[in-house]
C-alpha cells in the first residue's frame, strides 16, 4: 500500500487493487445438466358481437365447465420444471427420480393474460400445484414411491379437458408396485364459503379466537389387469374420512365416504396407430360424492347435508363415460365422448336444501353430454378441427337446460405431423351455439349471463395451444 500511496494512483484504481486483494464470495451457480422444462398453454383473443365490449365469453352451459367444448376457453399457462437425479452406486441401476415443480397462471377477469398483472384488479392467479419428489423402480427393484403435491391423474377427455376417472390431485404420498398403486392424500381448503363440508372454522385457544383446519384423509387403492392386446382393465377404490371439528360458532362432526370404480381400456385396430376406446363407471358414496362444474374430484362434495345430522351418510354420485378416437386413415380421425353423470347431497329435498350455513343449494344435479371432434388433414400442415356438442344440466326439479353447439377451426399445424396430438395449433375458431327456452330464460351460460336472453350465442378467435413434456 505504501508503494500505492508513492506512485499517487487514482482513487478508483486503488479501490480495485484492495478488491483484488481480498478473498471473494461468490453465488452459488448452477452447473447441472439434468434438467428439463416442460410447458402448457394457451392464449388468443376472442370475440362475441352480442356481448357489451365484444369481450369473447364461452358458450358452454353454467355449472359444466369445458364440457360442451373448450375452444373458446380463456388464456391458460403452464410451466415445469424438473430435476432428474442419478443413481450414484451402479451405472446400470434402472432408478429413475424427479423432483418436479409447476408454476400456472391464469388471468382472473377472463381472456388477455398478457395484458394483466398481480398489480392489477381481478389480475393474473399464480399458482404451485405440483412440487413433489417421485422415484421410479428404486434400486432397480418394482417399487417406486412420491411424496408432496402433483396432478395425479390418469386418462382425459381432451376435447372437454376433463380427467373422467382417477383425479387424485391434491398434496400427499403413495407408493406402488407392478399394476397396484397405494396412495393417500389430504386435501383441505381455507375457503368457509364453500358449499362442501367446511375445512375452516375458528375455535378459541387460550382465549383467542384462532382459525383451524381440519384435513380430509382419502385412502385411494388402484389396481391394473392387463389382458391380451394390450387391453387394461383398471380397479379404482377410495376411503374418506372427516374428523370433528369443535368451533366456536358450530360444531361439525366427523363424517366419511367411499368410492368404487371400473375402467376399460381398449387399443383398436385401424387403418393408422393410435385408436382406442375407454369406458368406465364409478359410484361415490358420503362425503365421497364430488364432481361437479367440469371437475370430477371426488373430495369435492355435492350437494347440502341432512338437515339433522349434519352429516352426508345417504348421498351418493355415480359417473358413466365412453371416450373412443380413430385414426381412420392419413386424412382423417375421429374423437368422441359421452358422460352421464348424477348426484345427490344427503338432505331430503330434490330441489334446493340449506348447506352449513343456512344459504339454500341445489340437492340434485344431472348432466349428460355427447360431442364428437374432426380432425380433417387437408394438408401436413393444414388441418381442419370441426366439432359438435350437445349438453344437458338438470338442477333440482327446474326443466332441463341444453345447449347444441357447433365449432369449426382451421388450424395451421407447423411441426407438418397428421395426428390429433399433434402441436403447437394456430387455430380460426368460429363457434356457433343455440339454447332451449329454459337455458335462455335463466341466463343458464357465462355468455348468456353477459349478453341477456339469447337464443343463440356466437364466438369467433384466433387461437394457439402448445405442449411439450
């Protein structure tokens, strides 16, 4: 420093020689190479001339969600993020371990997520829905377990995007061995106005009111028959349990539900690879009856308890779906589905009975749908999508309510691969929809509800959806 001081050296200078001269702490860097990143989304911009501010609304009727056809379905995005451990032992271990992370947004005033942000009123929704660890055939044996969070699903219906069967997603643990699978799972929500049995409550603790939670425990047992073929014949069984839960202002008791169900899955042999159909049925009983408003989790409960007890001992849902594509030739395929599906809550009433906390709901809902998609490759990179859906929704003893809706949407497909899964799309969505009396007359849609008593509703947009996993 002495020599610094003689030589007389800019300030700056002397400031980096004493840096050099130091020990220097660094950030952690990340070098890996065994990452991967996936994503899913969709975004465009809609129209419907019928609607104050032309603002594109779906068409599908209130209280079903994507069934009917999710074309006209609202900006959505999805990224993952996932980390592959090695096995250090042995080169020739088959162990093969995820850590996995998804982060989804959506914009909570509808369409335009590239034009919101938290700051913003009814802004973007963040959400975390998987982080969790999962190991496959660990040390090269037929185990594999998962702990944490994950959309635990099997097979969709994609061109309603609904998981008909086995949605399990929620937060817990399970282990699995060949073709049988144990799992158990806890969801609980801090929402009090739900309709379902209340996760939330406040309860005093050394005198000061204090909000708890009480978890539902759902055991779910799978199991897998694989026949000739390749044809599967899945086995699905859950148990629920509630415990009690003392609050200040109500007592609710413990309660439970079971499930049961059946899939067939079939591979069928057609002019080009691909083809199959799946059927399946399954019953819920209890507090074990959800799925409703497009979502087919069980833990969802339906309808209000028995006015008495408090309970949901005699409620039940059952849920039929057939769900086939064909791959008919390099020109042309086929996808379509129908569902049927009833529920019940415990309380006497068909029409409407109070919930938990004396607000009236419906007791009795039905559904049933059929719809079918085209797919037309005029070209490799040229496809046509046309669509015809047909819904009903029955709520207590009210007159059914339908909707026939037909979608038509020229896509251009630039990846030139003639398949249904073939992605990204940039589609032209024209969707045209028509409603009975009832539907009309009760505004029975999110778009009646925007634009009045409609008889038909119109959507027309331009549309992309990517995958990559």
């Amino acid at each position: 420093m002495n020599i610094i001081k003689e030589l007389q050296l800019p300030a700056i200078l002397i400031i980096f020689i004493v840096l050099m001269n130091t020990s220097v702490s660094t950030a952690q860097i990340v070098s890996n190479d065994n990452f991967s990143l996936g994503s899913y989304g969709r975004i465009g911009v809609g129209f419907s001339p019928e609607i104050p501010g032309n603002t594109g609304v779906p068409l599908n009727l209130q209280g079903q969600g994507s069934i009917g056809g999710r074309l006209e379905e609202q900006d959505y995005l999805e990224l993952v993020g996932d980390y592959h451990f090695k096995p250090v032992n042995n080169s020739n271990d088959t162990t093969y371990i995820n850590a996995q992370v998804l982060l989804s947004m959506f914009a909570s005033g509808g369409p335009f997520i590239g034009n919101v942000s938290t700051a913003s009123e009814r802004g973007l929704v963040l959400r975390i829905p998987e982080f969790f660890v999962e190991a496959h055939n660990i040390v090269g044996s037929q185990w594999s377990a998962w702990v944490g969070s994950r959309y635990y699903r099997d097979d969709d219906v994609h061109i309603i995007d609904m998981y008909y069967f086995d949605d399990h997603s929620s937060q817990g643990f399970g282990v699995s061995r060949n073709n049988t699978a144990l799992s158990f799972i806890f969801p609980a929500i801090r929402d009090s106005s739900a309709n379902y049995p209340p996760y939330s409550f406040v309860t005093t603790v050394n005198g000061t009111p204090t909000q708890s939670v009480r978890q539902r425990f759902i055991g779910i047992a799978e199991h897998s028959i694989n026949l000739q073929n390749g044809n599967v014949i899945e086995l699905l069984g859950e148990w629920h349990r509630l415990a009690n839960a003392k609050g200040d202002s109500m007592c609710y008791p413990g309660d439970g539900g079971w499930v049961a169900g059946i899939k067939y899955n079939k591979d069928l042999n057609t002019a080009k690879a691909g083809s199959f159909n799946q059927f399946s049925v399954r019953y819920g009983r209890g507090i074990a009856n959800g799925g409703d408003g497009g979502s087919t989790r069980t833990w969802l409960t339906y309808g209000a308890p028995d006015e008495q007890t408090k309970e949901f001992n005699n409620a039940y849902s059952i849920s039929v779906v057939e769900h086939f594509l064909l791959n008919l030739s390099d020109r042309f395929s086929l996808n379509g589905y129908s569902l049927f599906r009833k529920s019940k809550g415990a309380a006497d009433s068909d029409n409407k009975a109070p919930d938990y906390l004396g607000r009236p709901i419906y007791n009795r809902k039905t559904d049933f749908a059929v719809g079918f998609r085209t797919f037309v490759y005029l070209t490799d990179w040229f496809h046509l999508l046309n669509e015809a859906h047909y819904t009903v929704r029955k709520d207590g003893e009210q007159p059914s309510a339908t909707m026939f809706k037909v979608s038509i949407a020229p896509t251009v497909v630039p990846t030139a691969r003639r398949s249904p899964w073939a992605r990204p799309h940039l589609r032209l969505v024209f969707s045209a929809a028509r409603y009975n009396d009832f539907a009309k007359d009760n505004l029975y849609s999110p778009f009646l509800q925007r634009s009045g008593q409609q008889q038909w509703g119109i959507y027309g947009g331009v549309k992309t959806e990517w995958w990559i996993y």
